[in-house]
C-alpha cells in the first residue's frame, strides 16, 4: 500500500508541471488539462517519493513536477515494477506501459546536477478506469476492475413528470445488481440526441464498464437512441442486438421493429434495451451470461474468445 504525494499537471509540453490538489482522469487519456495526456501509451507518469528524496540530498532543488511526473507516491519503487502491473486509486486503475524513458534534451534539473532520476527510475501506464484522484489517496496493486454498470433510461414522459415511475430503469437495476454488478449511475433523460450523446460520453471516459439504455429505439419520431449510440460508438457490437431480436422474435413478431444497437467505446460496452418492463426483463436477462466475458476483453483482463 503506498500514498499519492503529489498530483502535477503542465497545460502546455516543454513547461513546468504544478502541483494541484486534485485531478480527474480520464479513461483511455490521462490526466484532463494535463498536455501529455492522450491516445497514446504514456498517459501518465509516476515517480517514486524516496528516489526524489535520494535525489534531493544530492544538493538538487526540486519541487513536485520538476522532472515531468504525473504523480509522485510513497510506497513503491515503480521501476521494480513489471511491464503490465495494475495500480489502483479509489475508482481510478493504471497499467504500467513503459518503464524508464530515453531522455532527448536534457531538462533543467540536469543542468543544475549533470543527472535526473525520470529516464530510469519513472514509470508511464494507462488509464484503464477514470475518476478523481486528490493528494493523500491511497494507491495499492490491482488485478480486476470490479463490475460497474450505468443504466439510462429514454423517455419524454418520465422525464417531464407525465409518468412517476421509471419501472424500466427498475428492472435493469435489479438484474444488473442481482449479476453482481455496481450501479454507478442512474438517470433518465427525454428523447433528445444531444443529452444522450453527451452523457454516453462521460460514462465511457470514467470507464463505465457496462453502460445500458432503456427506450426510445422504436418507429416513434422521437426514438433517437440508436442514432446517439451510433454517434458515440467507435467500434460496434452487432451480434448482442441481432440476439436479443431473434430471441424475442419466439415471442413476439413485432421484434422485427426494433431498431436497438450496440457498440463500444473506449473500454465501455453501450447496450440498447427495450422500453417495456416485461422486453427489458427478457432481452437482458438473456444476453447477460455472455457479457462480462465482452467487457473483460475490453478491459484486458481474458483474451479473445
């Protein structure tokens, strides 16, 4: 078990990181305002607290961020770490990615002592699930990510009042909980694209691993979901709507109308469910055995099938 020290973030490459006291991080990018984040395999980087300490009795004059780290912590030699180990921080996990770091042009601090401990002693890693760090967070090793879920539920009349209960959004709760999955987050919205666009997005950049919506992907003017999952999507996932179709299909011929989608997103796996209790309560129960196998995949946790 070690300690986050400090948290340091630079707006712009080639400047001096600051200490912040806390920050969000983003999955699949880094740190949010922090210049080096990105889509890419070095989204943050970690120092370790005694190596600065060593560094310092040296005569160096440093403060958190002079050799470029995301985060410093106590606890941990990151070097000694293998290439692939899992940090965790509250809701937020890492993967290392890269130890050590060739240094081009040589920064300030080794203009000042002729050495720095960066190119050796840091570490890079990704962010496989987002959230807000602060100073004096705990940071631990980590394998799995637990299983989380959002659900969202499409509709103008329970939005605006007309209907009280959200017996959809209900039914979802309840089979996602009973599948040991943590609701994280729970809403209903009206039919209006851009609100749901916007909220997919979020959820995939905290790294909601499953992220499922009720309603609104029928004929009706206003069904817009699947056009909103299409918009956000980077990859799809088509053969979870074809089974859900062909499923209710033995029960129900009208199946045929339904227009739900499925896709992903940086490592969230969004799923279109029916707007009916009773649809919702087939459809999902249905497709469920085989999702967690999906979402593990996306998460690195199990290869491919």
């Amino acid at each position: 078990m070690g300690k986050i020290n400090a948290i340091c973030i630079s707006e712009k490459r080639g400047t001096a990181k600051k200490s912040v006291e806390s920050a969000k991080f983003i999955t699949e990018f880094g740190i949010f305002g922090d210049a080096h984040a990105g889509d890419w395999h070095r989204q943050v980087s970690f120092l370790g607290q005694s190596e600065i300490d060593a560094f310092k009795a040296r005569g160096a004059q440093v403060n958190p961020g002079s050799f470029g780290e995301n985060i410093i912590a106590e606890g941990f030699i990151f070097k000694n770490l293998p290439f692939g180990t899992r940090l965790r921080c509250g809701n937020v996990f890492f993967e290392i990615t890269q130890i050590g770091k060739e240094c081009h042009n040589h920064c300030a601090i080794y203009q000042q002592i002729g050495d720095c401990i960066m190119p050796r002693e840091g570490v890079f890693a990704r962010v496989l699930h987002g959230g807000t760090i602060k100073i004096g967070d705990n940071l631990e090793l980590a394998e799995k990510i637990p299983l989380d879920a959002a659900i969202i539920t499409m509709s103008d009349r329970s939005f605006y009042g007309i209907r009280d209960e959200d017996v959809s959004g209900d039914k979802c709760e309840e089979i996602l909980s009973k599948s040991g999955y943590k609701i994280v987050f729970r809403t209903v919205l009206p039919d209006i694209k851009k609100f749901l666009t916007e909220k997919l997005i979020e959820l995939a950049d905290e790294g909601v691993g499953l992220i499922v919506t009720t309603g609104g992907t029928g004929f009706a003017i206003r069904d817009i979901t699947p056009e909103a999952t299409l918009e956000v999507c980077t990859r799809l996932a088509p053969g979870i709507p074809e089974a859900m179709r062909n499923f209710s299909m033995q029960i129900t011929g009208r199946a045929m109308l339904s227009r739900a989608v499925a896709g992903i997103r940086k490592r969230s796996l969004i799923v279109n469910l029916p707007g009916s209790p009773k649809a919702v309560d087939e459809c999902l129960n249905f497709i469920l055995p085989q999702l967690q196998h999906g979402i593990e995949i996306l998460r690195g946790e199990t290869g491919n099938c």
